[in-house]
C-alpha cells in the first residue's frame, strides 16, 4: 500500500492535488494506494511520528513567509523517516532550488504552481510508484478512455481484439471481449494511444496480436481469423507487419 501524505494551508489546493493523484491511478487502474491531507505542519509531523513507515509519497506545499521557511517541513520529515519515502515539492519559487539541495532533501520533483500543474504531478507520482514498487509494471492495466455518445468509458486495452472503420461513416469500432463499440475518430488517431500488441493490417483494420487464431497466406485469398470466430481483411502490407512481428501461423 502507498501512503499519499498532501500538506499544504491552503484547503483548495490540498483537493486539486488529491483528484490529480486520484485520477492518475484510476487511469492506470493502480487501487493499492491511500491519502492523507493535512493544512497543519504539526499535524502532518504528528502523524508520521506515530505511523509505522511504509511506502510513502509526500506532496508538499512549500510557501515561504515570514514565520518560517517552507522547506524546514521537509527537513524535519527527512530526519523522521530515514529517506524512505518519495518527496514532491509544489511552489511558487524556482529560486528554492538550491536550498533544497542544501537542505538535503532528496526531492523527486520541484514542480511549479503553474498550468502544467497536473501534468507534473502525474508524472511525478508515476515515477514515485514505480520507485516505490521497482518489480510492478503500474501500467499493466493500461486503460484508452474515450467518448461514445454521451458516455464517457475506459476500456481494458488489454481487452481490445481489434478495431475496424464503420463503411460510409467517420465512426470506428472496437470490439472487445465484452461488447462492441462505435465512437467518432479514425484508426490514425487512435494507434497512437494503442501498444505494440497491435498492427494494422489493412487500410480498415488493427488487431491485438495476442487474440490472432490463424492467419490465411493465400495471395488470393488473405485474411485473418481472430479467436472470437471472426474474420478481418489482410492486406500484403499487413501480413509483411505480422511477419516482421513474429506472428507467423500458417492456414491453407
């Protein structure tokens, strides 16, 4: 389980970060986590005081004003927890940097209060998960969100058998293991977000490698078989991919 520890005074910000953070592992489909918010400096000390050290990611608000210095937050946690969890600085001050190193803080991040925010954060905790479980592939769920009518959905891409365009139409469909799926794109657009398990092999279509039954080598004749019993176009184009992949089966 990692422990999400968020300070800062600010009770707004503590919420966007949390939602960034929340929907980071929602989109990786990554539950083993938990979060903590504090606006209080003591409180958050207080905590880590008296809780066992586990996997840790602080996100801190470093402000710097006239009662104290930002940074003495971390300085204090570093000496609590040994370095055993993954710092996050998010302020308004570039010029911190050096104090940071000076502090010995051991920060992953310094990330800017800006509108890259969330991008920042999410890139950040994805390094601090993986950090923190070195022998876990966080993506491994990998889900591709998109917008069908009115629904928003997030689809397995593990679960995608293969996607074709919709004749006379600026539709595509997917076709999972579950249900089919019919939203406006283009199959362009679409590899972009997809991995190397799928190759297009025809103009029409991308199939997941992994759920190719047979393939039909038949110059007059090509085509697909997927373990779902159906049939996909194969162009000369797509079966020179499948053999530069590796994915040689021979039918007829």
């Amino acid at each position: 389980m990692i422990n999400i520890l968020i300070y800062s005074e600010c009770s707004r910000l503590i919420e966007i970060i949390k939602n960034i953070v929340e929907r980071f592992y929602c989109e990786i489909n990554f539950k083993d986590f938990n979060i903590q918010m504090f606006n209080d400096s003591k409180e958050i000390i207080k905590y880590i005081k008296s809780s066992i050290v586990g996997k840790r990611i602080y996100i801190l608000d470093n402000e710097l004003n006239e009662r104290r210095d930002g940074l003495l937050l971390g300085k204090k946690i570093r000496e609590l927890d040994n370095y055993r969890g993954v710092m996050i600085l998010i302020t308004n001050y570039p010029e911190i940097s050096f104090k940071v190193f000076q502090y010995k803080l051991q920060v992953l991040a310094l990330i800017l209060k800006n509108y890259e925010l969330s991008k920042h954060i999410k890139e950040s905790i994805s390094i601090a998960t993986n950090i923190l479980y070195k022998d876990i592939q966080v993506n491994r769920e990998k889900k591709l969100r998109i917008r069908a009518g009115v629904q928003i959905l997030n689809i397995l891409i593990k679960d995608i058998i293969y996607v074709e365009t919709i004749k006379n139409s600026k539709k595509i469909m997917i076709c999972t293991t579950n249900n089919r799926i019919e939203f406006y794109s283009t199959l362009k657009e679409l590899s972009n977000f997809l991995d190397n398990k799928f190759i297009q092999v025809h103009k029409t279509t991308i199939v997941n490698k992994n759920y190719i039954k047979s393939i039909n080598k038949n110059r007059k004749n090509l085509y697909i078989e997927l373990q779902n019993g159906i049939i996909c176009p194969l162009s000369r184009n797509g079966l020179k991919k499948l053999n530069d992949r590796g994915k040689i089966l021979l039918c007829g």
